[in-house]
C-alpha cells in the first residue's frame, strides 16, 4: 500500500492530529468509511453482527447465558462506525478474552463488542523502551515482544489470558506488577465513535479497580451487587495504550517469563475452565487461605468446583451453568464472612440477567 494511502486511512480511522505520530497502526484492508472531519459519511459496517450470541463461547469459564447481539469489528475504523450508530438507550458491553467475565444464564440485554480481532496494532520504539498496544492485544504477547526487545517490567503479564483493554479496565496484576504502573497514556473511544486521548492521571487507579474520575466514580458505583461490581454499562471504553518499561537485560526478562509461568502451573488449576481469581484479597489477607480455612476446597455445586488446587479459583467440571458457579461465590462469602468477619468482594466481573 503506497504511504499516501496508509496515512489516508490512519487519518480517516484516528481521526484529524489523532493518534500522536508514535501510533502508526497498520491500517485494515477492504473498503473505509469516509471521514470528513466531522462524522463518518454512511454506515457501512464491514464487521459481523450476530444475534443472540452464547457467551460461554467467549468466557474462559466456558459457562453463561446469551447476548442479545454480539458485533466483530474488524478494525477501528469499522469500529468508529458502529458505535455512532447505536441507538441511544443500547447498552454496550466491551469485551476482551473473557477471562474475567461471567454471564448470567438469563443473558444480557445490550450488545457485546469483541475488540480482540479488530484492535491487534502493537508498535515498539525499542530506543524509548516505549510500546504502543491495542486493547485486543493478549497480555502475553506483550510480555513477550517486549522481553525479546530488551524492555523489562512486563513479565508479569506473560501470565495474565486476557487482552490489554481488560487488564486496563481491571489494573491487572500479579508477582508485584499491576497495569497501570507502566501507561503513560490512554486512547479511548466514547459511543458517538469519537476517540479520546487520556493521561492516567484522569483514572482513579487502586488494587484490581480502575474508574475514569471525570464522571465522580459513578461508572463502578452505580450497581454494585453484594457478589460483584456490575459496572453501570460506561460510555467509554479502552482501544489503546502507549507502555513504557527500563531499558533490561532480553535474556533475564525472558527468564523471569518461564520463571513465573512454572509458579502459576504449579499453582493453579489451569487444565480445567477457570477465571483466575474469583476475588480480590482482602487487606493484609489472601482469599485462597480464607476459603482454605472454611473448609471449602473441592467444594461442588451443580457444574462448578471451588478448586481443590487453588481454594480462590472455581473451575467448570463439566457443564457449569452461571448459577452454578454464583451459588459457589454467594458460599464462599457467607463462610468467610460468619467466620473470620471478612467481606470477600468479587475480583471476576458478572454481568446480565439471572
Ligand atoms: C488462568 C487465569 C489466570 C489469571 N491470572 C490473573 C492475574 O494474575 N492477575 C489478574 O489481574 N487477573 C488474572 N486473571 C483474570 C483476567 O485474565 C484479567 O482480569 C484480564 O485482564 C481480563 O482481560 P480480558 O480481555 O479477558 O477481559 P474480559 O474478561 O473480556 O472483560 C473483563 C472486564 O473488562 C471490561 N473490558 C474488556 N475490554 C475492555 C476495553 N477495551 N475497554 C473497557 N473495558 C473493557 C469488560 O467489559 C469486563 O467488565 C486470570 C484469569 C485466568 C483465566
């Protein structure tokens, strides 16, 4: 593709002076929508949009209820396009790997967007030991491309299935490395399709917990069921991210890769469907130890198990249904908390119906 031609299609899928030079993403192939500056010219929507979708499919649980539509972008541009023409009441649900993510059985109401097709630009300048993400990215990659490149403080995320935009929206972490440690800064896009450049200093940032300040929390506040944080369904969401790590040594990052991937397979229970930890640790606690100490490992409910590897990990034994594997988490909780007095609060986000 001639150079004119790449720059026509970045401009046309990021908008005027967006994104900073830095972000020079490949641009998809097949026919653009046309921006004229202002608004896209006609809806020409170029992804798949299917009705009725059954999450379990996208859930790393592999259990849940159904989406009333589920939409495929294949780029951002396609993406842009999409989103301007929802109607307003829609409720939009961004969706990465689904490794943190359970639906209830009797569904969601909205449309899910799956990012990890369409948003797969990833960009290092090796000189500033700087990558610029897409959120469909996967977290491992990342970890990856930037060990091999000399960049270090990534590792943890070699362990981490999900893509950048949910390990963004939850500040994933584990072995002492959380998310936002190495933004530098945000691309994001709102309903009307309109992108957003936003500095970390914007977000609320704490333990497994991201909320964007300028609407004063109101996004994670609003909902809050007493097994989960139901977010209110925002109305914006991540596309990128530019990372910056130290200037390390390649061989050693990709050590410490093998190191805490051997630590998690000797840990968890990763053969069978799971969502990594169920919640979060509580001050000064682990949650595995207090579930541990209630007695509760290889407890079984319906479908679902709490693992007798990993007491803070449920896993699907054969056909969980959601309700299954809530009933499990509802446990947990009352165990703990008549127990030891502790509130244990869900780490997995569970959305829809029951
Ligand atoms: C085996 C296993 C191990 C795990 N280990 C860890 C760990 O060590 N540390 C850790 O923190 N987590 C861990 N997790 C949980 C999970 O992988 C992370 O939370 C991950 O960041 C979720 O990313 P995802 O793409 O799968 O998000 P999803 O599950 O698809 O979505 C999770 C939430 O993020 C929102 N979201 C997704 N994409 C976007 C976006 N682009 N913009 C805005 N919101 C978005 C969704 O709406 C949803 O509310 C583990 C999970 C598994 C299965």
């Amino acid at each position: 593709m001639k150079v004119e031609t790449v720059a026509r299609a970045q401009r046309q899928a990021y908008g005027r002076n967006f994104p900073p030079p830095f972000f020079c993403f490949p641009p998809s192939a097949g026919p653009e929508p046309i921006w004229d500056g202002t608004r896209m010219s006609e809806p020409v929507l170029r992804g798949q949009l299917r009705e009725r979708e059954p999450m379990g499919r996208h859930v790393s649980w592999r259990a849940g209820g159904v989406a009333d539509r589920a939409y495929e972008p294949v780029d951002l541009a396609d993406l842009r396009v999409f989103l301007a023409n929802r109607a307003a009441g829609e409720a939009i649900y961004f969706v990465g790997l689904g490794s943190n993510l359970l639906v209830r059985d009797g569904g969601l109401h909205g449309t899910v967007v799956f990012t990890h097709w369409a948003l797969r630009g990833i960009r290092i300048d090796p000189g500033q030991c700087e990558i610029a993400v897409e959120a469909g990215v996967a977290c491992p990659r990342i970890a990856r491309i930037a060990a091999v490149n000399g960049c270090t403080g990534a590792e943890f995320l070699a362990g981490i299935p999900g893509t950048l935009g949910g390990a963004l929206a939850l500040n994933a972490g584990c072995y002492g490395g959380e998310t936002w440690d190495m933004v530098t800064r945000v691309q994001t896009i709102d309903r009307q399709g309109d992108l957003h450049e936003r500095t970390p200093a914007e977000f609320e940032i704490g333990y497994r917990s991201v909320t964007f300040k300028a609407d004063g929390g109101r996004r994670t506040a609003e909902g809050i069921h007493r097994s989960s944080l139901i977010p209110h369904p925002s109305e914006e969401w991540f596309i990128a991210a530019t990372l910056r790590f130290l200037r390390g040594d390649s061989a050693a990052a990709r050590r410490r890769i093998k190191e805490l991937l051997a630590c998690r397979i000797a840990s968890q229970p990763l053969s069978q469907p799971n969502a990594g930890s169920v919640f979060r640790n509580p001050p000064g606690d682990h949650a595995a130890r207090l579930i541990e100490a209630c007695g509760l490992k290889g407890h079984v409910i319906g479908g679902a198990m709490i693992s007798p590897k990993h007491a803070n990990f449920i896993v699907n034994v054969g056909a969980a249904r959601a309700r299954d594997i809530e009933a499990l988490i509802e446990l947990a909780q009352r165990a703990v908390g008549e127990k030891f007095g502790i509130e244990l609060e869900c780490e997995v986000r569970i959305v829809g119906e029951a």
